[in-house]
C-alpha cells in the first residue's frame, strides 16, 4: 500500500471512527443524471400499462421500445435511442410479453358481477344441495392445424409432412376443482342435440345434483336443450359465463392443452385416427387429476379457488 493511501484511511478513521472506513458503492447512484425525471418516467411508465399506442395518436395496438420512444419525444421532447429505452423498461420492471386477446364486446361490468357475485352465489348453492360444480366447453381439431416449434437451420424452415386431407374432430370436456373430466368425442358439427348427449352422459356419472358452467353458445341456450333441462331440473342445473370472456373458464385451457399434445403427436391420416388420438389425450388427462386441478391455477381463472 502505498503511504497516501495509509494517510487516507488514517484520516478517515480519525474523522468517522471504523464506519468511515467501509466501502461504498462507486459511480452515480440509481436516479441521478437521467434525463427523463423520476415524475416524467411514472408517468411514461403508467401510459404504457393504461393505454395502447393509438390510444395516444400513435400508430399500432402494442407498445415496442420505438413507440415508447416516440411517446416520450412527443410529451418531452427527448430522443432516445432503442436501447436506451430498453433500459428504462428494465428500471421500470417491464418485460417483453405476448398479450392477452380480450373482445371489444366484452362487458367489463358483468365480468365483474360474475366474479363478485353470480360465482359466489352457485359455489354457494351447489354446497347447499351437496351437489358438483363443472366448467365444461367444446373444441374441435383439424388435420392441417400445426402449432409449436423446432429446431433448424438458420433460414431453412423445418417441414412437417402430414396428410393433405382435411378433417377435423370435435369435443366436449367438463373438469372439476376435484381433479374429474368428462369429455365425449363426436365428427357431427355441435349442437343443441350434441350438448343433450353430453349432458345425458354427464349425469349418468352423479347421484347428486351438477352445476355446469358454459359459454354463451346458441346451441347451449336453445330450446331443444331448455326443454331436457326442464325434464331433468333435479339433477342438472346450466350457469352462463358472461358473452365473450372465454379466459374466465378453466376448461378453456383443456382445449389449449389438447391442441398443444397433438401438436406432438399428431399422425393421423383420416378423421377416425385423429379421433382415437383425441380421445387417447382425454383419457390420459382423466388418469392425472393433479394435472386437471392445475388448470384451475390459470391467472386469470384462479377466482374459482378463492372462497
């Protein structure tokens, strides 16, 4: 060491005792020198979470480091580069992320209602009659759907080879918080006599009362299934989601679970083979209820579990 160093530290010591001698963190502190201040950054970082770009008289309907850097030109006259964007978007603790799809028609109003109060009210009234709750949906499958990825060559698209014959497959699942599915596998497009099938099926699975929660589908409010309700009002018992809010059913990642199996294993030629592989995942998904209690784990379906 050299003796300027050891005059320095004894100086120090002398002036502050021992505290004066611990290391401190070197450079500018978090904050100081930027440019945009800590209000001005609050609210860049408040526009991006409450609005969309053309909200602002920006063009497109996701935020890009671009459009962020634009919206701050525009309010303060500041040009920053990507990068420097980027960095902001770290301290602000926003990440790059796909979005969530939400219809225009939604009703705000009644998502909240259901959650607050029309859920609650059949939670409490399946308990009364110790009946079963169920959140059931249809999907259907096609031969020429590929989803997922792999691995390739850089510029050189990997090629999947199916059957250029197309068909499809449809089906019908219900899932409860106790790990239980129930599903049928049809080829006939889905309707009212279609969902008097599955719930004819469905009930013969309880000796008690079951509340199935659906979607707003024509077919599940038409008279042909109104009337088999009426005929069978002691064991079965229909709730409606709100219109357009698909993320608030649980059974809705079923379907999105299947679609991404399928994707793997998918080598079907006709519509019987894709069928049996439908039903194949179906029946595997019923052997793993801890697999079917996760889907009630789902961000924005997690309501359901909470009492």
């Amino acid at each position: 060491m050299s003796a300027r160093a050891v005059d320095n530290w004894w100086a120090k010591w002398q002036a502050g005792g021992r505290d004066a001698l611990l290391s401190r963190p070197r450079g500018r502190r978090t904050g100081e020198h930027q440019v945009l201040s800590g209000t001005e950054q609050a609210a860049i970082r408040q526009a991006v979470l409450d609005h969309i770009p053309c909200d602002l008289g920006l063009s497109g309907q996701l935020w890009t480091r671009g459009l962020i850097g634009e919206l701050i030109f525009k309010l303060y006259r500041v040009r920053f580069t990507e990068p420097g964007v980027g960095e902001y978007l770290k301290r602000w603790g926003l990440t790059f992320q796909r979005p969530d799809k939400r219809a225009v028609e939604q009703d705000p109003e009644a998502v909240r209602i259901w959650r607050e109060e029309a859920w609650p009210a059949i939670r409490a009234k399946a308990k009364a009659d110790n009946g079963e709750v169920l959140f059931a949906d249809q999907v259907g499958v096609r031969s020429d759907q590929v989803t997922g990825c792999a691995w390739g060559v850089k510029g050189a698209t990997p090629v999947i080879r199916r059957t250029g014959n197309r068909f499809s497959v449809n089906a019908m699942s219900a899932i409860s918080t106790k790990g239980r599915m129930h599903f049928m596998v049809f080829t006939e497009s889905f309707d009212a006599k279609i969902m008097c099938r599955f719930l004819d099926r469905l009930v013969g699975h309880f000796d008690r009362r079951v509340h199935l929660i659906v979607d707003r589908h024509s077919a599940h409010r038409s008279k042909t299934v109104r009337t088999w309700l009426a005929d069978h009002k002691d064991q079965i018992e229909l709730h409606s989601l709100p219109s357009y809010s698909p993320e608030l059913n649980p059974d809705e990642l079923v379907n999105a679970d299947l679609k991404r199996s399928l994707s793997h294993t998918h080598r079907a030629r006709n519509q019987a083979e894709l069928a049996a592989e439908t039903r194949r995942f179906f029946h595997r998904r019923q052997r793993q209820p801890h697999i079917v209690r996760g889907y009630f784990g789902g961000r924005h379906v997690r309501y359901v579990l909470d009492e």
